[in-house]
C-alpha cells in the first residue's frame, strides 16, 4: 500500500507518513502544504477556515468521481481529500496520482486492492490531520455551502456528535438511507418484505417517506455515503468495523456510537446530491454485500435485541429478498436475449 502526496522526495511508505511529527502550521503554511486551522472561538470552522479531512473510497467509480473531487476542493473549509483507491483502472489510478502530484491538499492512498469499503474508510482515516472528518462517497456532489452547513448543525450539538445531509437524486427526490430507525430483527423483517406497505403501522427502516423535519433532528441512523463528525470520535470508537465489506457498516457504526454515549443527527437544510449506482460493481454482488452484512449484523447485536425467533425469519427474509433480485436480474436477461 503506498499514499502520495505532494513531496520532493518521492513517496514514503504509509506508516512514515502516519507517524512522522506534524509540522508547524505557520511553517506548513508558509510551504503551501495543507494544513487544520484552529475553529473560531465558538467551535465552529470559521468559512475561510480549513479544518476538514475528506475521506473518499473509490472503485471503479466513473465518470462521477471527477465531479465528486471538483466540488470537494472547491470547498474554503476542506484542508485534505484522501483518495483511497480500492483498485480502481489504470488510467483512473494514474490521473489521481497526477492530481495527488499537483495539489497539496490531495493524499492518495493505493496500492491495498479493494480491501471494502469499510477498510479503505479507516486507510483513509488514518492519514486525516483535520479536526473534522467527511466520509463522502465518490458519486456524491457537495454543494457550495453544504459542509459548513453541517459545520454548523455539528458545533450547535451537545455532547459527541455526527451528522449527515439529506441525500437526494438529480431530480430532487429524496433518496432512501439518509435517515434511519435503528435495524432491530422485526424492523429488517418488516423492511425486508416490504410488510409497511400492507400495515402502514409498522415501523420501517427507512424514513424517507416520512415529513421531512424542519431542522436538525436526531436519528438512529445516517449514511455513511456523507458523514461528517470531529476526527477524534471516529478513532475513539475504532471507526468502521473492518468485518463488512460493503453495506450496513454505517449502520453499525451509528449504533456503536450511540451505545458510547455520541448521537447522530439529520440535517434536512443541508442536501447532497448522491449518484447512486455508479460503481462497475455487478448488483447481484451489491446485494449479495449487503445481505450478509445485515448477517453480520444481527449476529454482532444479538444480545442487544433479545429476539432469537424474529432473528431467525428476518434472516429468512434477507436471504428470500436476495433471491428475488436474482430471479428479476435473470429474468431481465433473458428478456434482452
């Protein structure tokens, strides 16, 4: 695994980097390397201030990373965006490292394969400097604006906090995901089968279809396709459990977060456009991911949730969900033969 930034002498091994004293950030400055500003007096990021880590994980991303990356350093507030490449193409891993060579604000991580998203988050995390840290997916597009709007909601919250936008499609609708109850095995069963539709009064996990609230709000869960909170309680908590490669870790990390006295929050003002479904990645093996992640999950929370037969039919119901999206995906290529 290498990460490259910027250097006169060529790239040095990972844990160099990681462990080598920081600079002064009047002498860093002075050199034009990135720096984490102090916050102003009040805790906020001032607008002018950098003092965000970004931390992005891509595979075979797109056409959509170019854009993610553009809206991300046009930001006053990022101080770095660390690219992880989880085994992107050559052509992609070759224009990252031009720009990792040209911009001091960019880190590139490689080298590592694609290691799941949850691993390449804590790649990431572990070369951020910044007092804050965003988890940004690579299709999604921040909008002027957006982190300090998230700045802003953070620095207004008591206690340890994270927080996530409104996601939202091109067109404006609100994406699934953003905002979440907590998957206890009758909520991933109800989820699941789809059972809200015929008893409305059953909790889902989803809330999207809920009335947007008119300001910040706490939630079980937010997406870890934007995620910003201070760098600190992400390393305290030991960020992404490494144990999912793709899927459900953020819903994971929400519930550990919680369970160590932090709180994420919903910030409806605040909304990022996410792209979803950009990566090459085949849906079968999407699906596949998140099925056993929900696996994973319900055996790392089982004594949480004290429900051994409801665990047993919700996992019933995972796997019948999964094979319904087998059975329409080869029904769909039969139709196109």
């Amino acid at each position: 695994m290498r990460l490259l930034a910027r250097q006169a002498c060529g790239p040095r091994p990972l844990r160099a980097l990681i462990e080598a004293p920081r600079p002064d950030p009047r002498v860093a400055e002075s050199l034009g390397l990135p720096t984490a500003r102090p916050s102003a007096p009040d805790g906020t990021c001032a607008p002018t201030a950098r003092c965000v880590s970004v931390v992005m994980v891509s595979f075979y991303t797109g056409a959509p990373l170019t854009a993610a990356i553009d809206s991300v350093l046009a930001d006053p507030q990022v101080a770095q965006l660390i690219l992880v490449n989880n085994g992107n193409p050559s052509e992609t891993g070759a224009a990252l490292s031009a720009l990792a060579a040209r911009d001091p604000r960019v880190v590139l991580v490689e080298g590592q394969g694609n290691v799941g998203f949850s691993r390449g988050c804590n790649l990431g995390a572990a070369a951020a400097t910044g007092e804050y840290q965003l988890l940004l997916n690579p299709d999604c597009i921040l909008p002027a604006g957006a982190l300090g709007g998230l700045l802003e909601a953070g620095s207004s919250l008591p206690g340890p906090w994270v927080v996530g936008p409104r996601l939202i499609f091109p067109d404006g609708a609100e994406q699934a995901g953003a905002r979440r109850r907590e998957p206890s095995p009758r909520r991933i069963l109800v989820e699941g089968l789809g059972l809200y539709r015929l008893f409305p009064r059953l909790q889902r996990i989803n809330m999207h279809d809920d009335p947007l609230p008119a300001t910040i709000t706490p939630v079980d869960v937010i997406s870890g396709a934007c995620m910003l909170m201070p760098r600190a309680d992400f390393q305290r908590i030991g960020g992404m459990d490494e144990g999912y490669f793709l899927h459900v870790e953020d819903i994971d990390f929400c519930v550990r977060f919680r369970q160590a006295g932090g709180q994420a929050h919903f910030v409806p003002r605040v909304e990022v456009v996410h792209r979803k479904g950009s990566s090459r990645t085949g849906r079968l093996r999407v699906e596949w991911h998140k099925t056993t992640g929900f696996f994973r999950y319900l055996r790392q929370f089982r004594r949480r949730y004290r429900q051994p037969g409801t665990e047993l039919v919700a996992r019933l119901a995972l796997l019948l969900r999964f094979a319904a999206v087998v059975l329409r995906s080869l029904s769909i290529g039969g139709s196109g033969r």
